[in-house]
C-alpha cells in the first residue's frame, strides 16, 4: 500500500514532465569544409539557455542525422587530424582540431529545430586560420 502512495505522486511527475515539446525532432543537413563535404567529424545541438540535453551525432561524409529536441540551438562541428603531441598519461598522440573556435568552442553556427523532421540544416566550415 505505501508502494502505491510513492509511485501515484511519481507517475503523476513524470507525465508533467511529457508533452509534445519534448519529443525529439529528426535534424539532417550537410557540412561542407570549403566546397567539399566534411570527410567525418561530430556535431552537436545545444540549447541557447542550455535549458535542454543537447543532440549530438556523426558525421560521415558530409552528411549527418540526428535527434534533438526542438527549439532555438547554437551548433558545435568538429573535426580533427592525428596529432603531432604525445599525451604523457595516454602515451599516444592527442587529435588536433582542423576547424576554428567559430565552429565550436566559439560557435557562431544557429539553427532553429522545430518539430517532426527537419532536412537541409547545412553548414559550411573553414579550416583553422583559412577565411
């Protein structure tokens, strides 16, 4: 009997909490590094406030698809090459990014996702120090 006196204020939670503004919208695009679709790399959708989890994917010859739920996003892309540091702790060599903060760290990149399917949110990237 206390079982159901948790479980009835919890389920009642967690309905709240589940509408349509939460379901996950399918996001697809291209990334394109200069004219050339970008070989393979992540790219990642945050919310503007960082109010909700973030959408993130691969990126595999220019093209990506993903899940993310809707609403105003700053977008990260990033690419990297082997690098030539050695990491003391791993013992390997540490990836380098091959694209500017702009497209990650310091992203300028928007998209707006709404709901249901969203096809051609594309993006073009420049490598590090090319205008």
């Amino acid at each position: 009997m206390k079982l159901l006196g948790i479980g009835c204020p919890l389920l009642i939670l967690i309905s709240l909490g589940c509408n349509s503004a939460e379901v996950p919208a399918e996001v697809s695009g291209t990334v394109l590094l200069g004219s050339e679709p970008l070989a393979e790399g992540n790219i990642i959708f945050e919310s503007l406030d960082n109010s909700k989890a973030p959408g993130a994917g691969a990126i595999k010859d220019g093209r990506y698809t993903i899940q993310v739920l809707p609403g105003a996003k700053k977008v990260k892309i990033q690419a990297s090459k082997p690098g030539t540091k050695i990491d003391p702790v791993m013992k390997s060599a540490m990836p380098e990014s091959i694209l500017g903060p702009e497209f990650n760290d310091k992203t300028t990149l928007k998209a707006e996702i709404k709901p249901g399917k969203n096809e051609k949110i594309d993006f073009q990237v420049k490598l590090i120090g090319k205008q």
